[in-house]
C-alpha cells in the first residue's frame, strides 16, 4: 500500500512551485506581463518587424521640428529657412531690382521723373548709380561765352535775346554780356544823360550829375571831378599827363 501524503506537504510542493519563475504565467510577474516589457522597449526603440522608422501611422511627412509642410524648419512656411521677414523675402526694398522704391533717386534703367535739365543742366543723359541715386556723368553744364543761352544764363557772348537798354528803362545805348553771362547796362544811357544843367538847374535825374553844364551819368569816357561818382567798376582818372579827367576802369 502506498503510503499517504500528509496535508502540510503538499501544501509546501504547492508554494514551491508558486515563487519560481517558470511558473508559466502562475502567479506576479508571470509570462503576460514580460511579453507586454518586450513589446515597450522594441515601441520606444523606434523600429518594427518590417523595418519601419516607427513614425506613426497618422505623421503627414513633414521633416519634424516645424509642421508646416514647406521642409525648412523655420516654422514660418515661406521655404527660405529664414523666420525674419527683411531681406531675402522680398519684403523690403532692394537696390537693383529695377524697381523705384520711395527711398530711392532711381534703380537701374528706372529714373522716374529725373533728367539732367530737371536738375538744372542743359541736357545730356541722366544715369543710375549702383546705390541707387542719381549719376550726372552724362549731364551737360552750361558752358559761358559760346554765344548760346543755356541755363541760367541771361545773355551769352553777342545773344543779348533780342534785348536792348530800352528794356531796361535806360536811353538808347549799347546793351553787352558779361563774362558770367549777365547783362552789362554800362553802355546804357540813363535818361536824361545830355541835358543841360546848371547850378540852379540841376540834372532831372538823380543818378546824373552835371559837368560843364552837361548831365552824365558816370559811363566810361565821361567827363568827371574826383569826387564824382562814375559806374560801377569805373573810377575818375586823370587821362595821361593832362588835367582832364574821365571815368575809366
């Protein structure tokens, strides 16, 4: 007859067997919960059975960091790289671009309303420098003494512009130009120049004074005293070894 196990020991096999790792799933820390450990570590790892980076299965292709579809990074989507909105976007004004911005003279082949005589030459070609103003190169000054008036120019050489002294409100004499293209009405007679005159009849003008009982008023060649007042630009001299005296440069 065999003989019969008591109760305690079989109790004991049972606890043996309860605390030991190949239980198969018996009891904590069984087969389940080491599969679920496994399948954790491969997720966080990245990879997968067929060899996939482990991006999810809803990611849209974006390079990640900017999610904004144009792959530069930068978040803004314009695909420059760049998140700031000067240049190289296009945003600012560029020199160059043969577009006239407001704080430009001009750019490139674009001079807007800008030409040689609008800015006081005579003609020429108006040019663009590289940073954007005005290049006068081309422009032409006004050239003083080739009898033509250009300019600001009143006369030039023997073009008086169909002046006289008359227009003046001088008497009839010769009109002339001056080396800086102005007029010159030192050949003009003042009116009432040849009048006669006396002490008690002075000169009807008061720019005259009387010599010999003759009004002049002080051209070049007129009679005159020391104290007397010639034109502009002359002065009263005696005329070689003599006594007699005329307004002269």
């Amino acid at each position: 007859m065999a003989p019969r196990l008591s109760p305690q020991f079989t109790i004991c096999v049972l606890a043996l067997f309860a605390c030991s790792p190949a239980t198969g799933g018996l009891g904590e820390g069984g087969a389940g919960e080491d599969a679920d450990a496994a399948d954790t570590a491969t997720s966080e790892a990245g990879g997968s059975e067929d060899g996939e980076a482990g991006w999810s299965s809803g990611d849209t292709g974006d390079a990640p960091g900017d999610g904004d579809g144009d792959g530069d990074g930068d978040g803004d989507g314009d695909g420059d790289g760049s998140t700031d909105t000067g240049d190289g976007d296009g945003d600012g004004p560029t020199c160059g671009d043969g577009v006239l911005d407001p704080d430009e003279q001009c750019d490139g082949s674009e001079l807007g309303s800008g030409s040689c005589m609008g800015l006081g030459f005579v003609g020429g070609e108006l040019g663009c420098n590289p940073n954007c103003t005005f290049d006068t190169a081309g422009c032409l000054s006004p050239i003083c003494g080739n009898d033509i008036i250009e300019g600001s120019e009143e006369c030039d050489g023997a073009n008086l512009d169909d002046l006289d002294c008359t227009d003046f409100e001088l008497d009839s004499g010769e009109l002339s130009c001056d080396g800086s293209c102005k007029y010159d009405t030192q050949g003009c007679l003042t009116p009432g120049v040849g009048d006669s005159c006396g002490l008690l009849d002075p000169c009807p003008n008061g720019l005259l004074y009387c010599f010999s009982s003759e009004c002049y008023d002080g051209s070049e060649g007129d009679p005159c005293n020391l104290w007397d007042t010639c034109k502009p630009g002359l002065s009263c001299k005696f005329v070689g070894l003599t006594t007699k005296t005329e307004c002269m440069p």
